[in-house]
C-alpha cells in the first residue's frame, strides 16, 4: 500500500469483491488555474432554467422547460429540437444523435440526426433515464433495462425481471445500471457483444447514478457519511474512492476524467470538481456563490447548470493540456529524442518527469523503460533505444497538481 500526502482525500483501491488491499492519498484540488482550466464560457442566456447538459464532442443537448435545444460549440448557433414543447426529462447525445422522452399526443421516445435533420419517433412508447452510445439506445421501463438498436429496430432486456433496475448508460457495447436483485441498489455491467454480465458493487449501501466511458464506471455511492464519487477501471477490476469532506454526487466520466457536484464548502454552495485519474489529480472547475450542478464532459470539455444571478445557465470550461513537443535529432553520433514541455502563456515546466514510449505500429503503446525530467527551458532528451518494436517514439507528460497531462505527437523511427 503506497499513500501520499496530500490534501484531497483518501482514494481506495478495491478489487472486485474483496476488501481494501490499497491506498492512495491524492491533493485536494488546488483553486482551478489557467494551467488546467480555461476561463469560464457562458453559454446561454435568458429567463427560465437550463437542465441536464449533455455534451459530445462540440456539441452540447439540454432541456430548458418543456423543450430540447443543441449548441454547437464551433459556430455557436443553438436551435430547438423539440417543436411541439412536450419534451420530458434529461436528453441524450451520442455524436450526431440526439435522443430524448416526450408526453401528450406524440408521446414515447424521438430521436434526431444532427448531420440531416430527420427527426423521428422511435417504437419506444414509454420509458425513462434515457442513454445513447452509437446506434444504440438504453432505458428503463416497468423496473427492466431494455436496449433498442436504431439501425436493426431490435428491442431486447437486458436486467432481470421483477428487480427495480434504472439510471441505465452505455459506451460502445458496455451497459451499466443500478437494481436491487440482492436486497439494495448494485451497480451492474454487462458486454452486449459476449452477454457477460459483471455484479461491480457488494457493499449494503446504496451505490447508485452509474456512467460508463470506456473501460471506466463511475457511480454515486453512500457507504460513507456523505455519498462520494466511486470509479471503477473494468481491465484492472479495480475501484476507486474519489473520498472528500461533503457530499458527491452527478458524476460523470470521459477519458478517464470524473466530473461531480460537490457540497464540501456546505450545503447551498454546491461546485464542480474533476479528478484526472491518469494523473491523480483533482481541479476544482468552479468557484461562486451559486449552486453548480449537472455536470457532463467530453474529452476536454466540461459543461454545467449554475444558479448564479437569475434562473439557471450553462456554462463550459475546456481543460488545457500544456504542449508537449517531440522531434527526431539525428546530427550527433546517435539520434535522440528532444523536445520541449511548455504550459500557458508558452512558460516552461520545468522538473518535471516525462516518459518515453513505444510502438511497432503507432497505434498499440508500451512504456519504453526510459525517464526523465525538464530542464530549466522545460526541454527534455531521451537516446532513441535500439531494440525491436520501437519503430514509434512519443513522450508522455503524466500532469500534476497545478498542470494537465499532455502527450507528444509521435515520431517515426526509419532504422
């Protein structure tokens, strides 16, 4: 067990169904600073409250009242989705699909195509807790997660009968949910490829509100005095605790970065925090006397609902991962490797540790044994090694408290 000290929390890890067996203490978030977080974007205006922002790529979905609007974050133009204003709970986005509930007489479930303009109503007349990944669709309806393929029309459950299964969500073919099969609220997976489903959770708390990104699964879990923040890394089967004073809630997951409300400064100030898993460390993205909620993230992304002033708003802020530079020098008697690490503003980071990697292909990545820090320039040398498989070469920036990750573009080894 390996623990450091820091400010944030104690962050556990966990295999599946078993105890503790380490921990790690990470920083609590230092106040957001230029270095991770571009300054604040306000992205609407207006009377009345902006809810339930989802965001994919530079697109961002939400409802507002009885509507569904898009922004597009590249051009800026917001339009509605939702004509007939019968829109009902949180919408979904998945690249150009954008999905969501409707009552009255055009009731059941729509979706639209961003790219062409089809709007349509899918053969879904009720449900709710709405996700989209690709073509596919989840939902809950009368207590069951049930999947619909927008491609085939092929409908199907996914979670036992006569469970009180929801708060469904999906990435490529993985599907998490919450039911209470064995007596409380678990979070649950299944591959919808191999039908293998995985029980995540075990402890008599409630866990609950699961997202999925990738191999990552994050939940909202109460076996503490206050819920916190869990994630969980499906390849490793390991958990982790996101733990702080305060409660944690709404959290959600893109490239391995967790998003949350957090009510650690009291109740009545909530704010958004991220935790960077690769680098273990936290941000926090907001700093009002509002209350921030409704957190969502895509990539680089994070966008929120804030209460601040009059009626609840959207707002962005992007992470700004420092430019990390790579090129090959072969002028000497051996080639190296070299390159600069350069955050905001074009200042150098200096001290700071950067890895070298390899690749026979430039798709698959290993660590290539090699390790340095920056000079006082914030540049940086590794010799390029002469061993079978590394006909690739890039260099990873790991991130620290006050600095986001960053990785090199890679470079081509012609031996």
């Amino acid at each position: 067990m390996v623990a450091r000290e820091s400010r944030g929390g104690v962050v556990r890890r966990i295999l599946a169904g078993s105890l503790l067996v380490g921990a790690a203490v990470f920083g609590s978030a230092a106040p957001a600073s230029a270095d991770w977080l571009d300054s604040e974007d306000r992205l609407t205006t207006g009377d009345g409250t902006r809810q339930w922002p989802q965001v994919s790529g530079e697109r961002v979905v939400y409802a507002t009242g009885s509507d569904i609007r898009v922004q597009d974050l590249g051009t800026g133009t917001d339009r509605l989705l939702t004509p007939d204003h019968a829109a009902s709970g949180r919408p979904a986005i998945s690249g150009d699909r954008v999905v969501w509930l409707q009552t009255g007489s055009a009731a059941g479930f729509w979706s639209a195509n961003l790219a062409t303009g089809e709007r349509r109503r899918l053969d879904v007349l009720a449900g709710e807790d709405i996700a989209i990944s690709g073509t596919r669709v989840c939902y809950t309806r009368a207590g069951r997660i049930r999947v619909l393929d927008l491609a085939s029309g092929a409908e199907s459950a996914v979670s036992p009968d006569a469970v009180n299964a929801g708060h469904c969500d999906l990435s490529g073919s993985t599907i998490v949910w919450q039911d209470d099969r064995a007596g409380n609220q678990d979070i649950y997976t299944l591959d919808l490829t191999t039908g293998v489903e995985s029980r995540l959770t075990s402890d008599p708390a409630v866990q609950s509100l699961p997202r999925v990104d990738g191999r990552i699964v994050v939940w909202q879990d109460g076996r503490a005095d206050a819920t916190a923040v869990h994630a969980y890394d499906l390849a490793t089967r390991t958990e982790t605790s996101l733990a702080a004073s305060g409660a944690q809630s709404e959290p959600d997951v893109s490239d391995g970065r967790v998003v949350w409300t957090d009510e650690r400064h009291g109740r009545g100030n909530a704010e958004i925090y991220l935790f960077d898993l690769a680098a273990g460390v936290e941000v926090r993205v907001t700093q009002d006397d509002g209350w921030s909620h409704s957190p969502a993230i895509s990539g680089d992304r994070v966008v929120y609902s804030d209460a601040r002033g009059a009626g609840h708003q959207l707002y962005l802020r992007t992470i700004t991962p420092p430019q990390l530079a790579a090129a090959l020098d072969s002028s000497g008697p051996a080639p190296v490797v070299t390159g600069r690490l350069v955050g905001t503003g074009g200042a150098p980071v200096v001290a700071a540790t950067v890895r070298l990697e390899a690749s026979a292909d430039g798709a698959t990545w290993h660590d290539a044994d090699a390790v340095t820090t920056t000079a006082g320039d914030g540049s940086y040398e590794f010799a390029v090694p002469d061993v079978p498989g590394a006909d690739w070469l890039r260099v990873r920036f790991a991130g620290r408290q006050e600095i986001a990750p960053a990785v090199s573009e890679p470079v081509r080894i012609v031996r």
